[in-house]
C-alpha cells in the first residue's frame, strides 16, 4: 500500500477519501456531516453541537456504556467535534480491531436513538462546558472576535451556542434537525491508518447508502465587512485582544500564499510578531498571527495577551512590524525558513492516524491548506 490519498464514491454518492500507511499499527474512521453553526437558524443556536453530544448517548443497538467498553476493550477512542461548518465523528483502534471502530462510528450516525432524556441529561453537560468557556480567555477571544467580524453573518455564531440558545432545545428539535440535515448528500467519509480502501469503500455503502437524502440548499457567501478588533479583559488582571481583517474565498494558491505569510508574521519564535513584541520589548506572554480559513470567506487576525498597561505599546509595536512587512516585504531568509517551518509541522501532524484524518477531513469540507496554523480544531470536542 501506498501512502497516497484515494478518493471514491459509495453507490449512493457519499465521497471516501483514504489514506492507507504503510507499517501503522492503529486505524482511523471519520464520517463528517456538511453541518454545523453556520447552518443553524434563530431559535436552534447550539443544536448541532447538542445534537453531537446526543447521538452518543444511545443508538439501536447500544448504549453509551456498552460502546465505551466495546471501543476501549480494543485499543480505541471515540470522539466527535463541532465546527462552523461540519460536525465530524471518530473512531481510532488498532489495525487488528478497525472492524470496531467502523461499527461504532456508523452506529452514531446512522442509528441514533435521540429521546428526550438523553436530550435532556446531555444538555445538562453541554450547559457546564459553556459555562467554561469564559474561563479560558485565550481561546475565549477567538470567539468574540469571529462574532465582531462576521457579525449578523451566519459565520459569527459560536460553534456551541449560549446557554440561552441552548437551555429551550428539546429532542424533537434535534430530530427534526437531524432528518433535515444528516443524509447522503452532506456525508462524508475518511479513512487513514492500517486499512484497505476497499474495504472501507464496502462499509460506508452498507452503513450509510441507505440513509434519506434531504434536499439541502446551498449556503449563501457572507458579505465583506471591515476590518474588526477585539479586546477582552480577564479577572486576572490580564487583556487579551484579537484584530484582523475579512478574507474572501480565493484560490487554492492564495489560501496557502496567506497562510505562509500569516505564519512569517506570527507563527513560531523566530516570527516578526514574536521577537519584536515579546523578545525585544518585554511587551506581551504571548502574540502570534493566523490565517483562518472557511469554505467561501477567512480572516488573517493577530492575538496577544498582556497586562493592561503594555497595551497601548503593544498595539503599537504590532502595527509597525505590519506597516514594515507591507512596505518592504520578505527577507531573504523568512520565505524558506517559515516553509520549512510549515512543512515540519505537516510531518509531525502527518505521523499520527488523527493528525492525518482531521487534516484530509478540514481540507475535503472546507478547502483549508493544511500550512494554517490556527487552533488544530477549531471547534468544541466532546
């Protein structure tokens, strides 16, 4: 077997892209629904995200308990992830035990039961994990960023909703919501590790083919707006701030040319970003820059974290090292250096099963290049 990618279709018209390893000893599976937060009308803001963490709780023919021990039993983990724009489900094994990871990861998404007190029992956690999220402001101005930037736009709608959102959500929601969104034509299937693309071509039509095919409409592109910032100031005493502009669709060769440069910015301790604003000036903990990438819209944004008195001068510094990099452009060393950087970055990803499967997953679903140096997933984990 080759490590190159293969893409099929089941009978039914469901992609599989797989990505065999040679010598791997466990087996990844990831079925990805097209749906996610930026698919969510008033009135259901967090259901997809509710609705991920339900599917586990009960399918037709186990419990989550019983799945827990099946999957575990045999060297595996179970997870799923809720994104702007797809929800994924994952299983990993070892390659002797991929048969139960297949299995498992079918039965959440083809047979949930979705009653109304596994609803109501698994709102209870999802309300608790919301309820963190202010907690960690480094993560947390990423939200408030995306909401200020796209703001009135479906792609400012925080992947798990608010605890206002979300309390007044029932099972009937959810399955209605289900019906209209997990069929055939958003599904997609992935598959790396020590498999046989056959094999796994075989297992999602018998799992998935039989599935309804809802008629789902096309999403409609966000308008441009202006450039956006964010500042959040956390209870200890610390500020963190986000600010960035909006970047349209583009090309496959301009989402890696503004990741790359994103990354010369802000990616690493050798980047400008870095040794100005932190090396040399003592300004800030932390501050990098990141280019964000959805199916039809991104941004490229800066973030740091300082005291509230370096604020000013951070801004300050920041924004030159930006005026510099746009009038003089690249030095001599920087476009090879952050390459390297990037493709390091790659290989490492590159020799894990779900480091892999995410990024054939983010690239099919969202066109993403796999240089983006954003939060690995960008999205609630359950």
């Amino acid at each position: 077997m080759s490590n190159s990618i293969r893409k099929a279709e089941t009978a039914g018209g469901i992609p599989v892209l797989t990505e065999p390893m040679d010598g791997s000893a466990s087996a990844g599976f990831m079925i990805a629904v097209r749906t996610g937060s930026r698919d969510e009308r008033d009135g259901i803001r967090g259901l997809s995200h509710l609705l991920e963490h339900t599917v586990f709780r009960e399918t037709r023919s186990m419990d989550s308990f019983q799945m827990a021990k099946l999957m575990e039993g045999n060297g595996g983990e179970l997870n799923a992830f809720t994104a702007k724009e797809m929800t994924g489900f994952y299983g990993i094994t070892l390659k002797e035990t991929s048969d139960v990871a297949m299995r498992c990861v079918a039965d959440i998404v083809a047979n949930p039961l979705i009653n109304e007190k596994d609803t109501e029992l698994e709102k209870q956690i999802v309300l608790q994990e919301l309820s963190m999220v202010k907690s960690e402001p480094e993560e947390y101005v990423h939200d408030l960023f995306e909401s200020d930037l796209w703001k009135g736009e479906q792609l400012g709608y925080d992947e798990g909703g608010t605890e206002e959102s979300v309390r007044p959500l029932t099972h009937t929601d959810l399955r209605q919501y289900y019906s209209e969104r997990y069929g055939r034509p958003n599904l997609a299937v992935f598959a790396t590790g020590g498999i046989d693309p056959d094999r796994v071509l075989s297992w999602a039509e018998d799992s998935l083919d039989g599935m309804s095919a809802p008629v789902v409409g096309a999403r409609v592109p966000p308008k441009m707006p202006g450039a956006s910032h964010t500042v959040h100031a956390s209870a200890a005493e610390h500020v963190n701030i986000g600010f960035g502009f909006p970047l349209g669709e583009g090309t496959e060769a301009e989402r890696y040319a503004e990741s790359v440069l994103a990354s010369v910015l802000g990616a690493g301790t050798s980047s400008r970003l870095f040794q100005r604003v932190r090396e040399k000036n003592a300004l800030v903990y932390s501050i990098y820059e990141t280019a964000e990438h959805y199916s039809d819209a991104g941004y490229v944004a800066s973030f740091m974290s300082c005291t509230p008195s370096n604020v000013p001068k951070a801004l300050e510094e920041t924004a030159k090292a930006h005026a510099e990099f746009r009038k003089e452009g690249l030095e001599k060393d920087e476009l090879s250096r952050t390459k390297n950087l990037l493709k390091g970055e790659i290989a490492r990803s590159a020799e894990t099963t779900d480091g892999r499967i995410y990024r054939m997953c983010r690239g099919f679903m969202t066109h993403a290049p796999p240089t983006a140096p954003g939060r690995p997933w960008t999205s609630s984990t359950r």
